[in-house]
C-alpha cells in the first residue's frame, strides 16, 4: 500500500467512523418459519417509510410530527447477496390483478436511510439533520430450522428425530420411509455406501417435504432439505438421521453420515449466522398463528413444538453459546402474531394473548432477567380485508379471493390456546386491487416501527 492510498483510507475510516458516530443505526433480523409473512412486512416496512409522508397522524412518532424529510435505498452492506426485490413486491401488489410477493428461495438485504430533521438535543443548532440507516434481511425461513443443529451431535440429533417421528402426526409416513429403506451394503466400500446414503437422503428429504406439504408440519430438520436452492444435488444435505438399534459407531455408514452432518453445520448453517446475524440489534419474530390454527390441531402443535425448540436460542442470554458466537446486541424484540387483518378488531387483542401464552409457554426461566424489552402485537403487514356489516348488523370482513368478494369472520376462536381443537375456517385471499393507497394498508405496523425506531429518531 502506498503512502498516499494509506493517508486516503486513514481519512476515509476517519470520515466514516463521524459518520458512523452521528448516524443512528439500526439492523433488523426478521425471522419466523416460512409463510409467517416475513417478506410482506419488509415490503411494508419500507412502503411505510417510502410513504411516511402519506399517512395521517398515527403511532408512529417521527412521521406524524413531519420529521421525516427523505428516505433512500444506499448500498446494502454485503455485496455479494441479493438485495431485497422490493420494487418487484410492490409490483405484484399494484398490478391489475394483484398477487403476493413470491415466495423467498434466497438471502436478500436492503438498506434504509432516512433523512430526519432534528428536534433536540445538544447537536440541534450545529446539525439540523440527522439520519436513521436501516438494515433489513430476508431470507427463507426454512433455514431457521437449522439453529437449533448448531448445539447438537450427530447421535444426539438422530435421537430426537426417532423420538419426534413416535408423534402421531409423523409417525405413518416416518414408517413408510423406514420400510422403504435399502438394506444396507453388506460388504460396504465406498461407492454402495455413497450410493445408499444418496438413496436414502432423498427419500428422506421427499418424506419432509410432504410432512410439511400434506401435514402442515413445522418442526422439520434439516431446513435446507425443504428448500435446497443451489444445493440440490450437494453432498452435503445428503444425511438422516440413524436409529438408535443400529447406532454403531464404528459402522462406516454411521461415520459418514455423522460427517455429512457435522460438515452441514460448519460449512452451511454457522457461516450463515456468524456472517448476516452477527450485528443485529433489533428482532421482530413473526409467527403465523391464524395460518397454523387453520392447518388444525396437529399442525399447531407442531408450530409449538418449533417455537419451544427455536425461542431459547432467541434469548441471547448472557451465557448462551450464540452470543459467544455471533454476538448479537439485540435491545428489543418485537413479537408479532401476523395477519390480523383476518380478524374483527375486538378479536385482535385476544390474539395477541395468544401469542404471549405461545411465547411465554416457550422460554425459559432465564428469560426475565434478558437484556431487551419486548412487546406483543397482533398486526397485519397489509391488510387484505375490509370492515363490513351484514344485514343483523353483525361485524363482518370482507375479502377478494381473486374470483369472489367473500363475506367472512372466525367465529368461536377459543379463549386460549390451549382450548384450541377445531382447524379455523380461513379463505385465502389475495390483496385488493387499491393501488391509490399508499402506504399499503395495514394494521399496526405504525406501533411497529415506532417501538423499533423509538430511541433512534
Ligand atoms: N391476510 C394477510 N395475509 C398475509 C399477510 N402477510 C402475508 N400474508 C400471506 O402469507 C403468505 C406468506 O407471506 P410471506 O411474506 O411470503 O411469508 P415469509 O415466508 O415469512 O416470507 C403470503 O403469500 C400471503 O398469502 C397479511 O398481512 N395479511
Ligand atoms: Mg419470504
């Protein structure tokens, strides 16, 4: 390096780091299992900043008070990954005949800033501006599945997969499998082992699929099986888990398999969190209630046993292993029932009770002494239903199906969750064709941002 590329990036740093130091910043890790509806609140999120201008005086602090004065997409951080399509979303919401935004396959980011005229402070009268830079991340939420792998052995894991597939709800096919198993090479070299491991891979990754597809199932390891993208045919999703009966150590099926595994996480789950998890400091944890209630009892017991096993890992506790890790500085956590726009205003609230009991039902003792504030909301990310009355003048909602205006509402919702027997009734909707309104309808994402951007503007 010469001298004078030395004094430049010197001065560079130095300018970045002011900047830095003015500028307040914000990443928000959106997660939740895939369909909780994390792409169409990004989508929203950033409608809503888009437009802050646009909306009438609400929960959100900074827009009502007109302190917003421009918001720009800049350069996202890492310029290797997709930034988020979010011109793309607003198109497939806004055409002729709207649709919901496709279905996310890969890792997508996109970067906020915002402009804000500064109310107070000590700064006030030298800076009369100040920005707000947002980092936001999407990505498939079949990969959150794979977190919890991180803290677990090969023998440890294939335990809990035989224990799990002793559920009902997974038992018959989890059995089919079984029995459709190869026997194993008797005088195994290499190739009959590669041979029956990639057989019996397959067979297991089209057995999750249609747990999920058919059942409704959430909690489904390894994620990527669910949605390999560019691993399709790698060796490294390539694994299963191995019964107990058999588990010999020695056995060099049991040794590759084992490998294919450990190599899964090093090389596939880790990498992943350690590079675009590492400095979040806000979360917004969506969980599609209404949707798994709507796949009935079983599949919402399952959406339980998912949140059980992945909200631990949210906790960041002190000594928790991911924060050693990856160490996230997460300050607060938004957790969000999501689509509530299928629900008549005064069932909101008891849905948000909802999600509370799921949440609370699925942390740990530790919880409470955590560093971060949280709060419950009941929000849709944009609202696909509209208030109406029939002629008892009884509350309705009303929906476009994409052939029909239907007329609907959840009747009988139970008080709790634990009262919950019977699958919920829910038409599948597609957004209106309202183009004019901008930002897109929603429901509470103003409450939202203000609790995610509070202390920041
Ligand atoms: N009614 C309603 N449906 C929603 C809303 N957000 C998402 N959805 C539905 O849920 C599906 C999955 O949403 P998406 O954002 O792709 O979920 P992701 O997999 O978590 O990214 C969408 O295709 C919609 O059908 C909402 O605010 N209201
Ligand atoms: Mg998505």
């Amino acid at each position: 390096m010469t001298i004078e590329s030395f004094l430049l990036k010197a001065q560079q740093q130095g300018r970045d780091l002011i900047d830095r130091g003015l500028d307040h910043h914000i990443r928000i890790a959106v997660t939740g299992l895939s369909g909780a509806g994390k792409t169409a609140f990004i989508t929203s999120l950033i409608d809503h900043f888009k437009h802050a201008g646009e909306l009438p005086v609400s929960f959100w602090e900074a827009a009502s008070r007109g302190a917003i004065t421009a918001v720009e997409f800049t350069p996202q951080p890492d310029w290797t990954i997709a930034r988020f399509d979010y011109e793309q979303a607003v198109q497939a919401l806004t055409q002729v005949q709207p649709c919901w935004p496709e279905s996310t396959t890969q890792m997508s980011e996109i970067r906020l800033t915002v402009h804000l005229k500064r109310q107070s402070g000590l700064l006030k009268n030298i800076i009369s501006s100040k920005r707000l830079v947002i980092d936001i991340l999407d990505y498939p939420g079949e990969w959150l599945l794979d977190l919890p792998l991180l803290n677990l052995s090969y023998e440890q894991w294939s335990k809990q997969q035989f224990e799990l597939s002793q559920q009902a709800s997974r038992q018959a096919e989890f059995k089919a499998w079984q029995s459709d198993c190869l026997p194993l090479p008797t005088a195994p070299n290499n190739e009959l082992i590669e041979h029956y491991i990639r057989t019996q891979a397959a067979r297991y990754r089209e057995m999750l699929q249609s747990l999920r597809n058919q059942h409704g199932l959430y909690w489904l390891q390894p994620g990527r099986a669910l949605l390999p993208g560019a691993y399709a045919q790698a060796p490294i999703l390539d694994f299963f888990p191995w019964p107990e009966a058999q588990q010999q150590p020695q056995s060099p099926v049991y040794q590759a398999l084992s490998e294919r595994f450990e190599r899964y996480k090093k090389e596939l789950v880790a990498p992943m969190y350690e590079r675009h998890f590492r400095s979040f400091n806000r979360q917004v944890m969506m969980v599609d209630i209404l949707g798994a209630m709507a796949r009935g009892p079983a599949a919402f017991a399952d959406l339980q046993q998912a949140l059980q096993q992945l909200m631990p890992i949210f906790q960041y506790g002190k000594n928790h292993w991911l924060r050693r890790l990856f160490k996230p500085h997460i300050d607060r956590v938004a957790f969000v029932a999501s689509k509530a726009d299928y629900l008549l205003p005064e069932q909101q609230q008891l849905v948000q009770q909802w999600l509370q009991q799921l949440v609370e039902q699925a942390t740990v003792e530790q919880f409470e002494q955590e560093p971060f504030v949280r709060e419950y909301f009941a929000m849709a990310s944009l609202r696909v239903t509209e208030l109406g009355q029939n002629q008892q003048q009884q509350l309705l909602l009303r929906g476009f199906d994409g052939e029909n205006w239907v007329q609907f509402y959840l009747a009988d919702l139970p008080d709790s969750i634990a009262q919950f027997e019977q699958a919920l009734a829910l038409p599948q909707l597609t957004p209106l064709p309202d183009v004019s309104k901008r930002p897109f309808a929603a429901i509470r994402m103003d409450q939202i941002i203000e609790f995610l951007t509070r202390d920041e503007v």
